[in-house]
C-alpha cells in the first residue's frame, strides 16, 4: 500500500488494490463464501444418496468424495479473512520522507521505520516495481505497483519531493 501527500492535504492513501476495485473484494468474498458452504453442504449431502448396502467400493469413494469436498470448502470459508500484512508506505514530500507503516492484528497502525528521501542512495521504477535503497545499499522498500494511475502519482510524488 502507497500513501502520498495531497494538494490540500498532508498525506493522501492511495491503496492501488483496494481502492480502485472495493467491488472486487466484495464479490471475490462472496464467491468464498459460497464456494465454501455448498462444498461442506455436498460433503454432507453425499451421504443422503442410497448406495448398494453391500457395496463397499462405492461407500471409499464417497467417504473420500465427501471428505476432498469437506476440506476444499474449509479452505474456502477459511481463506477469506486473511488479513492484510503488506505494509504500508507513505511517501511525506512536506517533510521529505519515507515512512514505512505496519499493522498489527487488530488493525492498528505503526510506524516500523522513517527514511529522509535525501539519505536514500536509490529510489527508482523498473518493470513495475519501486525499490528504494539506504545509504549503505540496504533495500529499504520494495513494492510492485499494478496500477498505472499509481505509479504516476508516485513519480509526481517523487518528482515534487525533488
């Protein structure tokens, strides 16, 4: 996540996953959620069909149908709240810094670490990628930025500080 400064604010959040596709996350959710509960109802509902009594090849191939079936959909409901543990970057052109902010597990922020753009040795884009390196070569910050109105406003971001 990229948090730059605003015109008529100090600092704006520009989070280019979120912001620009809540509907997304929304619909990729309920798709989860439904995935996940009609898995676990047909690992049960495997059961309701009448099989041969005496048929014990057909009662291993339903308990391992509906136990693949019963797992997929655990992992379906339990892959929905994953929490996000990309930190946050927030680029500060009125004070002239970088500060990378992490959250914790209930969501509250913290500022891990505050770089001056000045002592940066490096700060550029390659191949839809910043990486930004510290005076003794350390990388800093690495993130992938997938959207193109993102990586504009951070090249004027950093163009301003500049």
């Amino acid at each position: 996540m990229v948090a730059l400064p605003d015109t008529s604010q100090m600092t704006a959040q520009i989070r280019p996953d979120k912001a620009t596709a809540p509907k997304t996350v929304v619909l990729r959710q309920a798709v989860k959620m439904v995935a996940g509960t009609s898995l676990i109802l047909s690992a049960v509902g495997v059961w309701l069909l009448p099989s041969g009594a005496g048929d014990a090849a057909m009662q291993l191939i339903k308990l391992v149908f509906s136990f693949s079936m019963l797992g997929l959909g655990v992992m379906c409901i339990s892959a929905m709240d994953q929490p996000d543990d990309e930190p946050e970057i927030e680029f500060d052109t009125i004070n002239r810094q970088l500060r990378i902010v992490e959250f914790d597990n209930l969501g509250h922020p913290a500022v891990t670490s505050c770089h001056d753009l000045d002592s940066l040795s490096e700060l550029n884009f390659q191949d839809g990628s910043l990486t930004a390196r510290d005076a003794d070569g350390n990388q800093v910050v690495a993130l992938s930025i997938h959207s193109k109105t993102t990586e504009r406003a951070l090249r004027a971001a950093i163009n301003d500080a500049g």
